[in-house]
C-alpha cells in the first residue's frame, strides 16, 4: 500500500458523506426504486475510481535527501522552483528533506522569477542548491545574473526533479 492515496481522497468523501446521506434520505422520491439508484450510482462509482488510488509513487526521497545531503554545505541556500506555478511538490521536498535528515538550512521557493530582495540575497550566497520538477536550469528562472555561476554537480534521476549545486564565482 505504500504510495497509495487513500486519505487523499478521504478528506472530500467525509466531509460530503453525511451531507448526501440526508438528502437521499429526505428527498420525496416518486417512485421506490428511484431511491435506490443514488447509491447504486455511487457504489459504481466508487468502484470504477479504485484504480486510481494504487497508481504507484516513484519519488524517491530518500535518495533526493542522501544527494542534497551529500552535496551541500552549512550556510548554503536551497531554492526549490516551480515553474508552473503550482508550490505542491517543492513543499513536499523540503518536507522530505527535514524528515530524512538532510535540513536544507536556508530555503527559498520561487514560483515566479525572484523580487530584487530574493536575488540580492541569493547573488550574496556562495553556493545554491537549486531543485526543480520540470526541466528548467538555474539561469532560466533566476535570470542572466545566474549565467555565469558553475555549476558544480547535478542529477536528475531518482524520479524527483533535477538538482543543482552551483557556485557563485564572485565569492
């Protein structure tokens, strides 16, 4: 059962559960059998969705923990990036990096191109560690001010994104 995402779904059928219980319940049904075709259509609906609840997971944070731990440094700044806009997957990251051990220290998300308090703060850092889940580098979502950094190792395997260790060749 491990990446399955029952209590995903938990939270919505719950809160709703009661709400169409008593509304089954109340409705003046004008025929008998009309009564039972709402539990008929959520008992198959419920079992046709099944499928989707044990798709597997291959994220594979422990490893994403080992490499960032591995890599960085005390006083380096990890930025987690979502391009698209969408903060979910970052925020599980850094999650995953507190609970395996690997504290990321100070940490950013962008999930737009950073306000000149973000860039100056990070152009003073002497190394990154950039993560991204789409397959953008640094210089493409911090700006030109990146493009000469080094970078100084990356990986994008383990199914969780690209990382990057770059190098501020200024400092």
């Amino acid at each position: 059962l491990r990446g399955a995402e029952q209590l995903q779904y938990l939270r919505y059928t719950v809160a709703i559960g009661p709400a169409v219980c008593i509304i089954v319940a109340a409705f003046p049904w004008p025929r008998r059998w009309l009564a039972h075709a709402v539990p008929l259509t959520v008992i198959a609906a419920s079992l046709l969705s099944l499928n989707t609840l044990y798709h597997p997971v291959d994220l594979q944070f422990q490893q994403f923990a080992g490499f960032h731990r591995s890599t960085t440094r005390p006083g380096d700044i990890t930025v987690f990036v979502a391009p698209g806009g969408d903060p979910s997957n970052p925020r599980y990251m850094y999650a995953a990096l507190n609970f395996y051990g690997a504290s990321p220290g100070p940490a950013i998300l962008l999930t737009a191109a950073p306000d000149a308090a973000a860039l100056s703060q990070l152009l003073a850092s002497p190394r990154l560690c950039f993560w991204s889940d789409k397959a953008v580098g640094p210089d493409e979502v911090l700006g030109p001010s990146f493009a000469d950094w080094r970078i100084e190792d990356h990986r994008s395997d383990h199914g969780t994104g690209i990382i990057y260790v770059i190098s501020n060749p200024h400092l």
